[in-house]
C-alpha cells in the first residue's frame, strides 16, 4: 500500500519550449514523478489545464500536501480519494501528473508494471494499431503556405508494434525523398509534433501519401479553421459552408480511400459527423475537439451516431477515472478508442501503460525521433515483455 509522505511541482519545458507541470510525490517506496503535455490546438470543452494558473497549482499541492498522508492507496481506484481532496482545486494537467505518480508509486510498492494497476488481464490482449503523423499543416506548422488539415497520418496493419514503427520510419524518409522532388519550398524542416512541413495543398500531400501503400489518416481539426459558418481554407484560399465541407471530405475519403478520418468538422456540428459516418460505415470516423475525452459529450455522440472512434488524451480530463469510464462506455458501444500524444510533450511514457492497460485499438504518437518516440519504444518494451 501507499501512503503519500510529500507532494511537489514544479514546471518544466515540453517539447515546445512552453511550460508544463511536473508532480513529484514521496512515499515509503520510493520518490515518484509525472509530467503532463500541452495542446496547442485544443477542444472548447477541454477542461482547463490549471485552475487559474500553472504557479496557481503548484501552490495549491504544496497547500494540500499533507492531506493527503491520511489516505492509504492500493488500487486504480483508489485515485477517488486523490480526487476527493483536490476537488475543483487544481487543473486537468495537474491531476493528470499527480495520478500518474500515484500510480507509478503504488506500481512499485506492488511489484508490478503500471498498466497491471488498471487491468491486470491485460496480457491476453492486443496491442494497439499505430498512427503516426507524417506530414502536418494547420496550427501545428508555423510556415505561411501549408495544408489546412493539421495531420496526414500512415496506419500500417501491422499486429506489432515494433514492425509498425519501422513501417512508419522507412515511410517517413520515403517521403522525405518525395517531398523534395515535388514541393519546390520543402526545407526537410519538421513542425511541433516531427511531422515534414509541406507547402503543398491538403489534395497534393493526399496524392503523395497514395505513393506510400499503407493506409492513410487524417487530422483535419475543422474547428481551427471554421469561422462565421464557414470552413475558411487558405491553400488555397476558398470558404466552404458545412454542406460543402461535407461534400469536400466525402470526396476525399472516397477517391484516396481514407481509412481514418478525425475532427473533419467544427466541434459543434454532431450531425454532419453522423452524416459523414452514414455515408463510410466501414472509415473510423474519430472526435477529439468533438468529444475532448468528456464522457458528457462522448455520451451526445454516441446518442447522435456521429463516431466511431474517439480520441481519448487523458490531460483533456485530467482524471484517470472518468478515462476509465470513457473507454467503458466506448467498449459497450463499439467506438474504438485512440490514445493520443499531445503537441506539447515531455519525457513521460505513461501514456503508453494507459493504451495497453484500457485495451486501446489505436495508438497516435508520431512516427520517429523527438520524446514522443520514447512512448512508442516504451509500448514496444510492453510488447516484448508478454512474450
């Protein structure tokens, strides 16, 4: 059992250079750390990363440190109590670190991998299918001509990991060989989350991927760009209403056959979600800015039939909790579920343990190099382990 004898944080720099928290917890095991991401183009729903600031709830752990030595602490349930006592107190990045570190603490006080913590049956299980983003555009690429989707995603059908990461690597550099030949303004430069820069239009980048013989995803997150009613495009340069939107994304699914499809409207428009998934049953039709890990609006989407798939970033929530009872209900409703990095990462793996540990049926963490690689080789270490 553990029993929290300190509570810390302090911030550190993600992979963005912005700030970010780290929680520190001390215990009779050991010490214990987590860190949690930051998103840059984030859902209206999200919770909010801190109360009122990042400095505002490393002084409100310090504050609560000592309530927390009361409570003994055995299980994945167990978070209740951290819960109970920081209630409304302190942000979703916040709780996301500190129940990350309980849980790495109570891992070692019971000799076990953290993914054991939430199922143990786990082993038994699949590994979740990798989605790596290749090529970026959108609020993820500080260039002035870009695509306007934010991600151009490759989903190899690999049963394993590790062979799916090497897919993924030697198709990057493939690209790279492309781009270079077709986009006359390709640099080799890479955006927030090490995906190519490109100048090319979302169609252009869609005929290059067609090259590459592994299926294609994308990351439209429509709602970055949909203002006054309309989807505002820049390259090039056009407004598409919501029909149109539908109509453009429809076309595209069906003529580069689009096996992935997430965000491909604004966050409100649950019903043409459910018109796009109507019309391609058989595509994973995914909410992130729709459903922000939010078992309130998973529970509208599923009500609406507008998804299939749901992107679940535990920071999005902050509590590991209702994460467990996202991917309950996603379970018993047939959504497949997608954990996902963030555009602003830091050193922290856990991500990994909480994929394989819920059974997720996707796993998006870019492709090669930077620190997201280091959630990719921690799967890949699961992986190996089970054998």
């Amino acid at each position: 059992m553990v029993v929290i004898k300190r509570v810390t944080a302090t911030s550190l720099s993600d992979s963005r250079g912005e700030k970010t928290i780290l929680v520190t917890i001390k215990t009779d095991a050991g010490t214990f750390s987590a860190s949690s991401p930051t998103g840059k183009s984030t859902g209206r729903h999200e919770k909010k990363p801190y109360k009122k600031s990042l400095e505002g709830d490393i002084r409100a752990l310090k504050d609560f440190s000592d309530y927390f030595s009361e409570d003994i602490l055995e299980k994945f349930e167990d978070l209740r109590r951290i819960e109970d006592v920081t209630d409304r107190n302190i942000g979703a990045n916040t709780l996301f670190a500190l129940e990350s570190a309980v849980l790495k603490a109570m891992a070692k006080e019971q000799g076990k991998e953290v993914w054991q913590l939430i199922n143990p049956k786990a082993s038994a299980g699949k590994m979740p299918r990798l989605v790596g983003n290749v090529i970026g555009g959108g609020k993820h690429s500080a260039v002035d001509r870009k695509p306007d989707f934010q991600e151009f995603e490759l989903i190899p059908k690999s049963k394993s990991v590790k062979e799916a990461y090497e897919m993924n690597k030697k198709a990057k550099k493939e690209l790279e060989i492309v781009l270079k030949r077709v986009d006359e303004k390709f640099k080799g430069k890479k955006n927030d989350e090490n995906a190519w820069v490109a100048s090319l239009t979302d169609k252009e980048v869609l005929d290059v991927l067609r090259q590459i013989k592994i299926p294609i995803g994308l990351d439209v997150a429509a709602s970055s760009f949909y203002k006054r009613k309309k989807y505002s495009y820049e390259n090039p340069m056009l407004k598409r209403s919501p029909d149109e939107q539908l109509f453009f994304i429809a076309n595209l699914v069906k003529n580069y056959g689009i096996f992935y499809i997430e965000d491909a409207f604004d966050e409100e428009d649950f019903e043409s979600f459910a018109r796009l998934l109507k019309k391609f049953p058989d595509s994973l039709v995914v909410g992130d800015d729709l459903t922000t890990t939010n078992p309130k609006r998973l529970k509208k989407a599923i009500e609406m039939k507008a998804i299939n798939g749901i992107i679940i970033k535990p920071n999005q929530i902050g509590s590991l909790l209702d994460v467990k009872e996202v991917v309950e209900l996603c379970k018993k409703k047939g959504i497949k579920t997608v954990f996902s990095h963030r555009s602003g990462e830091t050193e922290e793996t856990i991500l990994a343990d909480l994929a394989f540990g819920f059974g997720a049926d996707f796993f998006k963490c870019g492709t090669e190099g930077d620190v997201r690689v280091k959630k990719i080789k921690r799967l890949i270490e699961i992986e190996k382990n089970l054998k």
